[in-house]
C-alpha cells in the first residue's frame, strides 16, 4: 500500500554531471502512515571513458518524532569494462530513521550489464 513521488533533473556538460531528485513516498505498512521525504544532490566527473568519480549526498526526513535528519555522503568510482561496469563506493550514513547518533558506515560494489 505504498505509495510516492519522485522527481530528478540532470545537467551534463562535458566530462560534468550533476544532478538533484526529490522522492517522496508513504508507507501504509502499519496503522500510522509515514510519509518520508527524500533530497539527494550528485556530482561525477568522467575523468577519460573509462573511470567516472562522483560524490553523492542525501537527507531524509520523516513525519514522525525523529529528532533528526537522516544524512548520507557518498563516494564513488565506476569503471567500464565494455558490457560490464564497475563500481565501488564508500558512505557515510547519519542519524539513520531520525535518530540523532545513530550511525553506520557503508563499502559498495555493484556489477551493471548492458547489452
């Protein structure tokens, strides 16, 4: 039952890329809908066609009792073998659910096929 909104913009110029998106979603899991709101901002650079290097950050917020914004810093290196990407990433993730001190850091790898 849930359900949301999700809106982006991209802007590339050259070997530049940025980007804004604004999601909003509901869920209707449990008796109390909680609607969160989420802002994420990126930027990459195409350092040659191979190896891309972006920085992603992003809040979320919650309609509940959360004391805090979640925030989350991200960076990332992708790399094109051909028909498979690449990439790997680390981030840092801030008052997670609205919980000011909660924290965790994060390691990501992620394979893309593109046929």
């Amino acid at each position: 039952k849930a359900e949301g909104q999700n809106i982006g913009v991209r802007y590339n110029t050259g070997a530049l890329t940025l980007g804004v998106a604004r999601k909003i979603w509901n869920d209707d899991a449990t008796t109390t809908k909680v609607e969160t709101t989420e802002k994420n901002y990126g930027i990459a650079y195409a350092v040659d066609k191979n190896i891309t290097v972006g920085l992603l950050h992003a809040t979320g917020e919650l309609n509940t009792a959360a004391t805090s914004k979640q925030k989350l810093t991200a960076v990332q290196v992708g790399y094109n073998l051909g028909p498979v990407a690449l990439t790997v990433g680390v981030a840092k993730n801030t008052d997670i659910g609205g919980t000011a001190g909660a924290d965790s850091d994060m390691i990501m790898t992620r394979l893309i096929g593109a046929f």
